[in-house]
C-alpha cells in the first residue's frame, strides 16, 4: 500500500502489514487517548525530593512544570519527569519536585490537573527510571460496520504478531508534525551549513502552517531581512524570533543563533537527521527481505538490561558459529537485533546488511566526520544502534461509534518501551496521513 507523502520524507516508505487500512480519527475526544507511565520506582517517607504521581488532561509537559514552578516560586530546575507525554491526551506520570513540602500541594488548583502525594525519595524521577507506557487508544470515525472493522483489527493484529511485532520508526513527532524540518536542519550542520541550517529552521514554509507564518517565512526566506521579518512573525514562533534577534545583533553569527535555543531542541536537529537515515535504512532491509525478529550472520545485535528493556550501550556482532544461540536470545527477547543512528564512531554490520548501512550513506551523501561538529560540540554524536523491531502484542475491540452514527470505532491496547511511538503502531491498523493521527 502507498504511505503517505509526508511520511516519506521522513525516510518511511512502506507498511509490514498488508491490510487494507481502517481510517479513523485520533483524539476526538481527549480522554480517546489515554497513557499511563511504567517505572519500577518504589517511594518512601524520606529524602529531599517530594514525589507526586501528576495526572494531566490537554496539558503540555513543558507547560505545566512551568506553571507549577510559577505557582511554587521555585525554579523550573527543582521539578523533574521522567519523559514528556503527548498534550492532546490523558496522561499519567511521577514527577519530584525538590525541597518542597508536601503542604505546599496544597496551593495547586489548576483545571485539568490532579496532583497525589506519593512520598518522598533521596534521588529525583529521571529518565532512566522511565521504562514504557501502557497505551488505551479509541479511534474513531471508521467508516465501516462494527463487524468490518473487527475483522481488518484481527486480520491485522495476526500479521503484527506473525512478524513479532512492527518496524520500529520513528513517527513524525520527532520530525515535526506539521513542519517536518528538524532533519533537514541537521543534515545542514552535519555538512558543515549552519547558515543553511539556521534560515530552513527559521524561514522554510510548510503547506500545513498557518497562512501568516508561511507567509512570513516566505518574505524573509527571499529577503533574509531579519528585522523586517521580526514585525510579520507571530509571537508564537518564539525560538525563530530569537534567532533572528541574535542575527541581527550578530550578523552572520549562524552557528551561535543556534546557541539561544533550549539544550534539548538545538540536539534534536542531529538526532532527527539520525532518525531519518535509520528510517531509511530500515525499510531498505525490510525490502530486501531481510527479517526484523531474527539475526542472521553480520547483524549487530544489543542486549537486554535489569529493565527487560534493550540496551545500546552492549552489542555484539553475530557470526556463523554464534548465529543459532543468538536466535535463541532473540526469541527469548534477551537480544536484539539493531540499525545504526550513524555518527562519527559507529559501527556497522557486514554482508547485506552493512551494503544497505553503506549504501544509505553514500546514496544520501553522509560524512560520518561530519557529525563531530567542531564548531558546536555540544551537537556532535558519536551514534549508536536501535532496535529494528518495536514488540507489542496489541489488544483490540470494534463498536459502533456513539459520537458519530452509522460509523465505528476500536479501543486498542498495547504497551510500549520507552522511546518508541504509539503512532507506529496505529499506522499500521489506519493507513492514513500522520496529520490524522496528530
């Protein structure tokens, strides 16, 4: 089946299922979209962190910690999540917050919000602690009978578990949903371009944005006249408006523009263009028939961690002599088989695997040095490796839909590791454009 557009230039081009897809709608209704955070974190009565388990309805995460701070008095510092979690969603998590008094909880009365006191712990809720997310999902708006739509969700939930599980892409939120530029900034500071970089990150319009913004980086896109392109942009395009003011204080400072944004959005440039040439390389490998849920020889393959989760970090390349006890690991869910997130210290596999790994990289024209970013180094990355195949086993159920008559829906269940993307799944059962699924 055709993927959409967008989706490939993001480096996706196929589907692993065969299906014919449901359609549908994301989010009619915010609690269609319900995600609950798993850790193995066990809280007591003492230490400097207050541990509060935070559930939210259409909040952002950046958003909320910083009305929480606001309202506390505190730095935003002091509060710490495990992960972000989608804001069109209802969603449950642990954050602490330090040097607080549980008391203090008491002054939160925020729309949307529930905030209960869990204990109090000697260390602060940090990613590592985050291990997955347990998804409930109601899509909604198929334009078929509830029996049609039980059927495509059987057809396709037997495909997925066939096959172990789905490719293990990254969605487009890591590109961008509407504006999905993030990779082509960092191919630009890969190659060397930051002032390529920094005027696709500023000044390059999407057809989905609203009409003033495209129109506004339409003018300073032919222009390049900061100034004048200050008094068009919307207030909304905060981190854009700061580039611009740095460039016209420092004119042709392009790399240092970056430097005005937040640490965890200027590394997202690399790590999206990552993200797309292992998209890339992915779907190379699946249309060679090489399988996602067993080694074969010159794989490179990571190791489970306390977590249950795979771990990068330990790799192993597999040979003839160790090719069956891996396959053993791997179906025992002990190992797993992985692509690279290149950078300029990975290592590849060999045979037809490492000619698809290499042949990416020459097709797309990637220097692995470039992505030792001398006049950033904050940017740089040695790469690693990823897991190809994400492991869910999806729980489904088809009704009629009671907020749209004569269509259905499904409620789908499943659960996810960390960094991994519920979309991933979804697009599979719906095989639409990822806008629906925003």
């Amino acid at each position: 089946m055709e993927v959409p557009e967008i989706e490939k230039q993001i480096g996706i081009n196929l589907y692993s299922t065969d299906t014919k897809g449901l359609g549908g709608q994301l989010r009619q209704e915010i609690e269609d979209f319900i995600v609950k955070e798993i850790t193995n974190r066990e809280e007591g009565q003492e230490g400097k962190y207050l541990i509060l388990e935070l559930t939210k309805r259409d909040w952002d995460t950046h958003h909320f910690t910083r009305t929480l701070a606001r309202i506390l008095q505190v730095s935003q510092k002091r509060i710490s999540v495990a992960g972000t979690k989608d804001k069109r969603a209802l969603t449950t998590q642990k954050i602490s917050i330090y040097d607080t008094d549980a008391s203090e909880i008491e002054k939160i009365h925020l729309k949307d919000i529930e905030l209960k006191v869990l204990g109090r712990s000697r260390k602060s809720v940090e990613l590592g602690d985050l291990w997955g997310n347990d998804f409930i999902i109601t899509v909604r708006n198929i334009g078929n009978s509830p029996e049609e739509t039980e059927f495509l969700l059987k057809k396709t939930t037997d495909e997925i578990l066939a096959q172990g599980g789905v490719p293990n892409f990254f969605g487009i939120q890591r590109f961008g949903s509407v504006r999905p530029v993030t990779h082509l900034v960092g191919k630009a500071i890969v190659e060397g371009n930051f002032e390529k970089a920094a005027l696709l990150y500023i000044a390059e319009p999407f057809p989905d944005e609203p009409e003033d913004t495209k129109n506004a980086r339409q003018f300073v896109k032919e222009t390049r006249d900061f100034r004048e392109g200050l008094k068009t942009y919307p207030l909304r395009l905060g981190h854009e408006r700061a580039m611009m003011n740095h460039l016209i204080a420092n004119p042709e400072d392009y790399a240092g523009a970056f430097r005005v944004l937040p640490q965890n959005l200027y590394r997202m440039f690399v790590h999206g263009y990552q993200s797309f040439i292992y998209n890339t390389i992915l779907c190379r490998r699946i249309e060679a028939g090489i399988p996602l849920n067993r080694a074969v020889e010159g794989d490179i393959v990571c190791f489970r961690n306390e977590a249950g989760l795979p771990d990068s970090s330990k790799t192993e390349k597999v040979t003839s002599e160790t090719v069956n006890a891996m396959n053993r690991l791997v179906k025992r869910g002990r190992a797993f088989i992985t692509a690279p997130l290149p950078g300029f210290n990975t290592e590849f596999t060999s045979g037809a695997q490492g000619d698809i790994e290499y042949g990416v990289l020459k097709e797309l024209g990637v220097s692995l040095d470039g992505f030792n970013i001398g006049e950033f180094p904050e940017m740089s990355s040695k790469g690693t490796r990823r897991e190809v195949l994400l492991q869910v086993e999806p729980k489904f159920e088809a009704a009629a839909d009671d907020l749209n008559p004569g269509k259905s829906k499904t409620v789908l269940e499943f659960m996810l590791p960390k960094g991994s993307y519920a979309t991933t799944v979804l697009r599979e059962y719906m095989k639409v454009d990822p806008l629906q699924m925003d």
